[in-house]
C-alpha cells in the first residue's frame, strides 16, 4: 500500500471519523487527564520469595516500586536518607508496614547512597536478614535545580554523587552476587531529562545521562551471567517530594507538552518496573523506557 493524494491508504478509526466522535475522543483523553487514583496496573507471576533492594523508597516511586514489588510476593530490603524533622524516618516506618501487610519480609535503614562503604554494607545487610538478592532497583535521587552559571561545586556534586554514584555503588555491590547464581534483575531511575535537558538542570541531566551509559555497560558486563539491566525513564510524576519543589507553571507546561495530556503516577512507574523484574521482560536488556505520557515526542 501506498500514500495517495486522498491521504492514508489505511481506513481512518470510525471512532475519530465525525465530529461528534472527535469530542467523544476529547472527553476521553480529559477523562484520563484527572484520573488521580494510583492503582496496580499489572501482576505477572514468578517474583514470589525474591529479595530485591530497592533505594530510596520511603516516598514518592521508590515507595510505589516496593509496594508493588512486595504485592508480587518479594521481601523488601530499602533505605532512606534521614532528615533532621525525622519526616523520612517517619515515612519509612510507614512504608515497612505498607510492605509487611503483603505478607512478605521487610529490612529498612538510613544509608546515604552517596557514601561507598554505607552501600556496601547496607546490601550485605540486606542479604543476611533476607536470606538471599536477586533484584536491585536504583531509585534514590535528588534535583537541586540552578543556572548552571549559578550552580556552587556542592549543588553539582551532591547531585552526580547520590544520583550516579550511588547507583554504582549499589549496582556493584550486587554484581558478583548476582553472577555468582547467575540470575538477577536490576533496574535504574533515570529521567527524560537524563535523554533531553531542560534550563536548570546540568547536573540532575548529566546525572541521569549517566545512570543511562551506566545501565548500558552494565548490561554488557553482566549479560553474559544472565543478569538484566535496564533504565525506565519517567517523565514528570505528581505526588512526590521531587515535584512538590517544581513550579505549578512547569508542571502544566509538562502536563500540555505530554500526548496524554496528564502527569504520571508513581504506580505508572512502578508497573514498569515490576514487569522489567519479571521473565516476562527476560529478553529485555540495556533498554531505556520512557515513562512519560509521550513527552518525549
Ligand atoms: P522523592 O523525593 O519522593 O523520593 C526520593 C527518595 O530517595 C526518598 O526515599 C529519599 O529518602 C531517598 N534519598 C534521597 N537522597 C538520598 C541519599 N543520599 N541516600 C539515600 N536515599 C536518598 O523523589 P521521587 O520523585 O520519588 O524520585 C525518585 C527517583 O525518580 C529519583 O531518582 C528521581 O530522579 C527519579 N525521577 C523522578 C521524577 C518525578 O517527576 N518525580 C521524574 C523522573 C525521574
């Protein structure tokens, strides 16, 4: 089949051929626009009885991930970063209950995924409380956001240090557990920004561009032994600590510029990376998803 000068060789979708449809269409996609209720959006089988690590997850995706991995039956190891107001500690207690009340296992701790030997230690940990590892999830991260004329040696390193380096050192803190059992699943948080910078983001960019070339080698080194290693990408998720800093104008804009006309959720996260932890996803490797509602495009 070919384009002709009628247009599309395919039949147009009854459903957007008339006008009355076209709002029906409308009303759909407004629909879907304020829908607010995360919800699980998949279960697959198989994760039963596994460990997986997953950083940062008193709040925001890294708390949807572990609830939804644990809703598949997998005991939890994760950390947080405690803040002088106890708010994250709070949190995570509240999150290791969430957990618990799937029936599976839970092992929680303040680490600083930006410091080497806390991480090593904490995995170890992880391990020996729940008997086993077998998926790690780099979630933990952070924005300090700044011109980057005006951005101070601190704002660049904190932000390279717990979003790029702490997943190193997760990520290698893991990798000879799982090439010695030769099975193992690990999934990186980076961001659209990490694939198309904005203003104000040359480090959180540089970072998540990072998090993807490190996803990559990963995935070279650690294929040989069965291990898969991908990246989701999320475009801008309402409902967490990260958004709460970003300006409403910048979310509307986001909100316009995404074809479903809406934000994500912190579940539209998670879904993605439970199937990505699943053999469902096993022929999956080195990839980087877009998580974004087609802001990308
Ligand atoms: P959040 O602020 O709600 O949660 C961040 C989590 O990381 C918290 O549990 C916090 O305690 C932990 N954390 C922060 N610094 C840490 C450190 N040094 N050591 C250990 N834990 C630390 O943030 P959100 O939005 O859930 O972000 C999670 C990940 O998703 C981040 O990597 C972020 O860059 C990424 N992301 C978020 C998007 C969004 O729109 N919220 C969009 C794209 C990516």
């Amino acid at each position: 089949m070919s384009w002709t000068e009628e247009g599309s060789p395919y039949p147009r979708h009854p459903q957007v051929a008339d006008e009355t449809d076209e709002e029906a269409v409308e009303q759909l996609l407004e629909e879907v626009g304020t829908e607010t209720e995360p919800r699980p959006v998949l279960t697959v089988e198989g994760l039963e009885a596994r460990v997986a690590v997953v950083t940062g997850a008193s709040s925001g995706i890294g708390r949807a991930v572990a609830l939804d991995l644990a809703r598949h039956g997998v005991h939890i190891g994760f950390n947080f970063l405690d803040d002088e107001e106890g708010r994250s500690r709070h949190e995570a207690d509240e999150v290791a209950e969430e957990v618990e009340s799937f029936g599976v296992r839970v092992f929680y701790q303040s680490c600083d995924i930006g410091l080497s030997q806390d991480v090593t230690r904490f995995v170890s940990k992880v391990e020996e409380e729940l008997g086993g590892l077998h998926i790690l999830v780099n979630n933990a991260g952070i924005g300090i956001d700044r011109a980057l004329w005006r951005m101070s040696d601190e704002a660049w390193e904190t932000v390279l240090r717990t979003n790029l380096s702490g997943a190193f050192y997760a990520l290698r803190a893991v990798a000879p557990r799982f090439r010695a059992q030769e099975w193992g699943k690990i999934v990186n948080v980076a961001s659209v920004h990490g694939i198309r910078s904005e203003f104000g983001l040359a480090n959180y960019s540089a970072s998540k561009a990072g998090i993807i070339a490190l996803t990559q080698n990963a995935a070279i080194e650690l294929g040989p032994s069965n291990v898969n290693v991908n990246a989701v990408a999320p475009g801008y998720i309402r409902t967490t600590q990260l958004t709460d800093r970003v300006p409403s104008e910048i979310l509307d804009r986001a909100r316009e510029r995404s074809v479903l006309g809406r934000l994500g959720d912190p579940q539209d996260v998670a879904g993605v990376v439970t199937f990505l932890c699943s053999e469902a996803a096993r022929h999956i490797s080195g990839a980087v998803i877009p998580i974004d509602g087609g802001y990308l495009l």
